[in-house]
C-alpha cells in the first residue's frame, strides 16, 4: 500500500516510519553506510588495537517520559540509553556529551536533580561527563547523550552477523516497561563482555523498541528469517506474551549463537549469572522457509 500525502503533495513522516525514514537518508550518506546501521557507530583506525565506538541517543518530554517523572530517574534513563547500545555491540563506554533542551520554566532543581540522575548512571559504569550543551525551546524538554569508548576487533558483534540455525536468546525478562521498568533499568554491558569474550556470538542487539520490531531487524541485517516460541518468552511478572513482544523499552540483550554451544552456554550463564534468567526463544531460519515472520509490533518512531 503506497503511502498517502498531504495537501502539497509530501509524505508525511507519520506515514513513513523510522526504518524507511533512515533508509532514504542513508542513500544520500554513501560514505556513512558502512558505519551506519548497528546499535553504535564502530570506527577503525590505521594499526589502533581497538575500534572506536560512538552513539548518541535522546529521551523526550511526554514520549520517553511524562513530566511528572522525578527527574533523577529521567537522568539514569538518559544516561542508560545509549550505554545499553554499547552492550549490543560489546562496547566500552567511557566518555559522555550531554545536551540539554528545556524550556525556560523547568525550575533549577529539576535541573540539579536531573543531572544527579545522570552522573550516577555514569557512574556505574565509569563513564566520564566530559561536557556538553545547553539550549531553550519552547516545546518539552529534550535531553541528548552522547557517548564515545571502544570495542576489541575480536570482540565486537553487530546485528549482521546471524547464520542459519542459529539460537535466540534473550537475557531477563520482558514486557511491563510502563510501570517505570523503562525509567530504571541496567544495561547489560557485564553480560555483553562475557558473552564475547567466552561465546562466538554471530549477531546481537538490544530490545528498546521490542522484541516485534527489533527481532525482525537482526534477522534483516543478517539476510534470515525466524521462527520463535512465543510460549518460551520469559515474561516480567504480570505481563503477557503480546506485552512481552510489543511493548518495548525491555534493554535487554537478543542474541544468535551456534546451537553447538547452547548446552555450555546455559551452564555456564546460569553459574556466572545466577540471578539473571536466560531463555532460548527461537532460531533464524533462512528467510525462504517462512511466509510470514511478522509480529504485532513495538514501538516505532513517528507511527
């Protein structure tokens, strides 16, 4: 179905979506496509022993959260964000920009507590607030972190790498984001640098917009169909599996790995990560051998 346009004849964004929107840009870009496309951008330089890692991520008034969320939580979220793209691709992070867009009657507590917020997220991961940016606007608030580290060449993964009859994993549970989940979360860059350190993993991404929407980009990039167990989805208590597959902001890592590994990867897990559940939801399967890989939807920007 073709998009419809507005009055003076332009597609509206609204009826576009965020992975098109960024695909039409990309062809413009053609010197950026091969950095573009993963959690983070990885950039090599000549004989340097690791890869350089980038991300910058937002949170938005009223779409990330509503203004009555206490702002330190709106800081750790923030901050989290773009840290929780590092652990999709093995990252280190250690250096953060921090932009900030307010609009004039945002108290200077909030302010404060915002930025309390932000530098305890760091924190525990010892990344560094290096500087940054302050701008009004006379819409919502708008909060931009950006965040440089590195990566090992022989640890680093991206979405692209899946290979048929590949297991799907899923770290923790899923679904039930709303109920401030999505304000209070870890990203799993511990479990990331185990994986990849122990574990060939051939493809993995973080769940922030779903798994109905991200899934099938990992099994896109890696030129693969899927096929889940929807009854194997490890649910946050009180959800449902339709919670657990569209309602996003889970941050928790989706993986491929060989099914020759699956029996010490679970045994392994399970003693280095005691309390952090890991569940086999599925494999990628070649994208012939399916009709229909959808799945109702998370998140998407714009729809």
């Amino acid at each position: 179905m073709k998009p419809s346009r507005s009055a003076k004849g332009r597609t509206r964004l609204g009826e576009v979506g965020e992975d098109a929107l960024l695909a039409s840009l990309l062809r413009g870009l053609p010197r950026s496509r091969r950095f573009i496309g993963n959690d983070c951008a990885v950039v090599g330089f000549c004989d340097a022993k690791n890869l350089l890692v980038l991300k910058t991520d937002c949170v938005v008034e009223r779409v990330h959260f509503q203004p009555d969320a206490d702002p330190m939580l709106v800081g750790w979220k923030a901050m989290m964000r773009p840290l929780s793209d590092f652990a999709a691709i093995s990252g280190v992070p250690q250096f953060a920009l921090i932009t900030l867009i307010v609009p004039a009657a945002k108290s200077t507590s909030w302010v404060k507590k915002l930025y309390r917020g932000l530098e305890r997220a760091a924190a525990r991961f010892d990344v560094v607030i290096v500087g940054g940016e302050t701008s009004a606007t006379r819409g919502s608030a708008a909060i931009s972190v950006g965040v440089s580290g590195f990566v090992e060449r022989r640890c680093r993964v991206s979405r692209a790498g899946g290979k048929r009859g590949d297991d799907l994993f899923v770290t923790g549970k899923l679904g039930g984001s709303l109920h401030e989940k999505h304000l209070r979360f870890v990203p799993r860059i511990k479990e990331s640098r185990w994986l990849t350190k122990n574990f060939h993993v051939h493809a993995m991404m973080d769940l922030s917009d779903g798994l109905g929407v991200d899934l099938p980009r990992l099994a896109k990039a890696s030129e693969l169909g899927f096929k889940i167990e929807k009854e194997s989805l490890p649910l946050t208590r009180g959800a449902t599996i339709r919670n657990a597959i569209s309602d996003g902001e889970d941050y928790e890592l989706l993986f491929a790995i060989s099914p020759r590994d699956r029996a010490r990867l679970q045994t392994s897990w399970q003693k280095r990560f005691p309390k952090l559940p890991l569940s086999r939801i599925g494999k990628l399967v070649s994208k012939f051998e399916i009709r229909d890989s959808r799945l109702p939807h998370g998140y998407v920007h714009f729809q």
